[in-house]
C-alpha cells in the first residue's frame, strides 16, 4: 500500500475519498456520540430532544459541513489562513478572518477539557481489567467515581497520557500520523460498538431505551435544551471550528463533497444512536440509575452492569478502549488547525508546534481537573470552569462560527467560488444547497444562538 497522501501537487491530499471520509469520521466520532449525545438526551428528556438533534445535523449541519469543507479545498492551507486568502481574494472585509481564529481558539478550548474526560476513560480501562467493579453495586460504583474525581494527581496524570498521545500522532504528520491511525481506528470502533449493542439488547431493557430515545415528549423541550441541540449537532459534526475545513484542505480535486459530507453524518449520527442504544437499555434494567445523571452517566451506571454480568469485565475494558480510540482520533483534529497554522505561518516545526499547543491545552485542562474537585465550589450562574468551556465553546462559539461560515460562503462570497469547487454535484442539489445555506441557516441559527442564551441567563439568574 503507497502512501496515504499523494505528494505530486504542490500541497498534499488524501489518497482517496475514503480515506477523507474516515479522517473526518474520525474527527466527528468521539466523546461527543459515546458520552455527550447519551448524557444531554438523558438530561434533556429524550426523544424530542433527539428529534430536534437529527433536525438540526440535517438542516443545518450538513450545509454549514459541505461549506467548511469547500473552504477548506478552496484555500488548501490552515483555516486561519484559508479565510484569510479567500477574504484577501475577493477583496472582503478582515472581519471574516475571525471564523479562522474563533475556530482554532475554539479547539483549543475544547481539546482542554476534552483531554481530561478522555483520561477518565483510559483510568477505566486497567479497572476493569483489575477486577475493581466486580459486583459492585450503584453506590459502591458512584464512590469509585468520585474518589477518581476527587484525586487531582491522577487526574492529571491521565489527562497528561491521553494529551501525549494526542500530540504524538500529530507530530508524525497527517500523512503517517492521521491517516494511518484513522484506517485502523474507524473500522475498529464499529466493530466494538456492534459488540456492546448485541450485548445490551441480550441483557438490558431494550424497549424502554427505544421509547425513551424515539418517543418525543415535547413538554421536556425548552429553548435552553433547544441551542444544547444545535450546539451538539455542531460539536458532533466537529464544525465551527476548523477541523473540518483543515481536513477539507487535504482533499482531493473531483470528489464529490456532498456524497462524502452526507455519509460523514450519517455514521456519526448511526454511530451516536447506537451509543445511545447501548447505554440506556442497561440504565433502564436497573432501576435506581439515573437517566439524567449527567456527565457521569457513562462512568456510573455501566460499570454496575459490567460487573454484574459474566465475561461483563472484559466487555467493559473493550468498552472503554473503544471510547478512548473514538476519543483520540477527535482529539487528532482538535489540534491539527492550530498547528497547520503554526508550521504555515510562524515557522514552526510539527515537533514543536504540538509542543506548544499541546502545552497551552494541557495548563487550561488543569482548570476542568479542578472543578471537579477544589474549584467545585467556584461557579460562575451555575456554571463551573468545564461547565463554562463546554458553554463557551459548544453554544457559543461553535454556533457563532456555523453562522458566520454560512453568512460568508452563501452572502458575502463571490458565488463564482463555490459554483466551481461544487462543479461536479447534482445541480439541483447545488441550488438546494446554497438555498438552504441563504435563507434558513442564518436566521435559524441566529433565532436558537438568541432565543437559547435568554432561556440559559433568566433560568441562571
Ligand atoms: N466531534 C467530536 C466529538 O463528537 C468533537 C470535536 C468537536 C472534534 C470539534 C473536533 C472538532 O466528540
């Protein structure tokens, strides 16, 4: 097998539509589908909040994907600079360059408290190798994960792990770091996902999990609840923030940017819903576990149930290796922006830049490490440090940036752009598109962005 970029043009891109497809996969499976979807569903009462999740990735995710990553192939550098050269261009105001730098700002912040919950899982994988969750009961289990929360060193010490190999990957480059990691990684999910799903419809309450996850109640929805879903659509599809139109930059000429956008979404939502699947009929088998316990739904209530089941250790370890590799390859992409942009722009070496970006995320991430434990007290409304970056980035910045991208590529930008990076599509689907992309993204997302922060600040305050 040759290299997975091809290195002829001037600029190197992947070797094929498939291998663009499982980096950006990769990118938009993580912690997102197998720990956020399942605990904000189970928060925000279920299935309506799941049917204005699918609207919001169909309405509005998939547009803003297929701009970013028509950007991205236009300007075939950084997204910084990307949109710097497309503004520069057309001859367009500098205001645009801020959907580069909102983005790379916005991974930073995310990959910090990223890091942290991804080393919750890692410490989970030698427990259940260990044996310590055998038999144990909701409480005992609840213990285990709060002496976790409550010991800063070992905190650090896996979010330390999980941001070297972060780093690591992304220091060999994207043609042996990325590439090759994704084409292990993203078939080897699937098949430990297919794994744990067979496992909790042999042993879970599997007809609670499907009413609770499809039945929509629309008294749970309110406008708060309303932006978490537009937010996590953003977040899930890993838009708003660069890593798309990173990705996007490595793609080749000729491929079709709507067939490979729509079956990206489609995995992760398929991969999502199958999370989803697997959590909760093992939540609802066992009374006394909470739905709507939050952040901790994975950490909490799952290990009760591996413990109880014969052979249940092993497929716990699997499991949480399976959330660590989802979460690794989004982390990959995380960074790559801030030191595509580093290398390009400020004559970093890959080496160093990770260094550097990977140390910057790293001393913020101490931030989520503590509110979990010294600064639990410490809260802004009632936001703590990780619940004010997950706000900050997910519903603010995310969303803020999806609507500049739309405002950019369907108003601001000369329409020759992308009527000739999208040359190959379906012209109906073209003009659907940009259709789409004009008249409902902006105001939509504008109306939930305002809507949603009024709800948030008069519950707060
Ligand atoms: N999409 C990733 C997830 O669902 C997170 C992510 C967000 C990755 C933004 C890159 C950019 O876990």
């Amino acid at each position: 097998m040759s290299s997975i970029l091809s290195q002829t043009q001037s600029y190197p891109t992947w070797s094929s539509r498939w291998v663009f497809i499982m980096a950006a996969t990769g990118s938009a499976v993580g912690l997102g589908n197998i720990w956020k979807f399942p605990y904000i569903t189970g928060e925000n009462g279920g299935g309506a909040f799941v049917l204005v999740y699918l609207v919001c990735i169909l309405l509005l995710g998939i547009p803003v994907m297929v701009a970013e990553v028509m950007l991205g192939r236009r300007g075939r550098q950084s997204p910084i600079s990307t949109m710097r050269q497309l503004t520069s261009e057309a001859g367009l105001h500098g205001f645009w360059n801020s959907i580069g730098w909102l983005g790379v700002i916005a991974g930073l912040f995310i990959l910090s408290f990223y890091s942290v919950i991804a080393g919750w899982a890692l410490a989970y994988i030698p427990e259940m190798g260990k044996g310590t969750f055998q038999g144990v009961d909701p409480i005992e289990s609840q213990l285990f994960f709060d002496t976790l929360l409550a010991d800063k060193a070992r905190l650090i010490g896996w979010q330390s792990l999980f941001m070297l190999m972060t780093v690591g990957v992304v220091t060999c480059g994207v043609v042996r770091g990325l590439g090759a990691a994704v084409r292990i990684l993203m078939p080897l999910l699937f098949v430990l996902l297919l794994a744990m799903l067979v496992f909790a419809y042999r042993e879970g309450d599997f007809a609670a999990a499907i009413k609770f996850l499809f039945w929509p109640d629309f008294s749970a929805l309110t406008g708060r609840s309303i932006l978490e879903a537009l937010g996590h659509s953003f977040f899930t599809l890993s838009l708003g923030m660069g890593s798309i139109m990173a990705y996007g930059a490595y793609m080749p000429v000729g491929t079709s940017i709507g067939k490979t956008v729509l079956t990206i979404a489609l995995l992760d939502v398929v991969v999502a819903l199958m999370a989803g699947m697997a959590i909760f009929p093992i939540v609802f088998a066992h009374p006394g576990i909470n739905p709507a316990a939050g952040p901790e739904l994975l950490f909490v209530s799952l290990p009760v149930v591996f413990g109880a089941m014969p052979g249940g250790l092993a497929v716990g370890m699997l499991f949480f290796i399976l959330v660590t590799i989802a979460a690794w390859s989004s982390a990959i992409s995380l960074i790559e922006p801030a030191v595509a942009w580093l290398i390009e722009k400020r004559g970093f070496n890959r080496f160093t830049a990770n260094i550097v970006l990977g140390f910057i995320a790293w001393t913020l991430g101490i931030g989520t490490v503590l509110s979990f434990n010294d600064w639990a007290g410490f809260t802004l409304g009632d936001f703590t440090f990780f619940g004010a970056m997950d706000f900050l980035t997910s519903r603010i910045m995310l969303p803020l940036t999806g609507l500049f991208v739309a405002i950019f590529v369907g108003w601001v930008m000369p329409r020759a752009t992308p009527q000739s990076e999208l040359d190959g599509e379906d012209s109906l689907m073209f003009s659907l598109w940009l259709w789409v992309l004009r008249y409902i993204c902006p105001p939509a997302i504008g109306v939930v962005l305002l809507v949603g922060l009024y709800d948030t600040f008069t519950a707060a305050g």
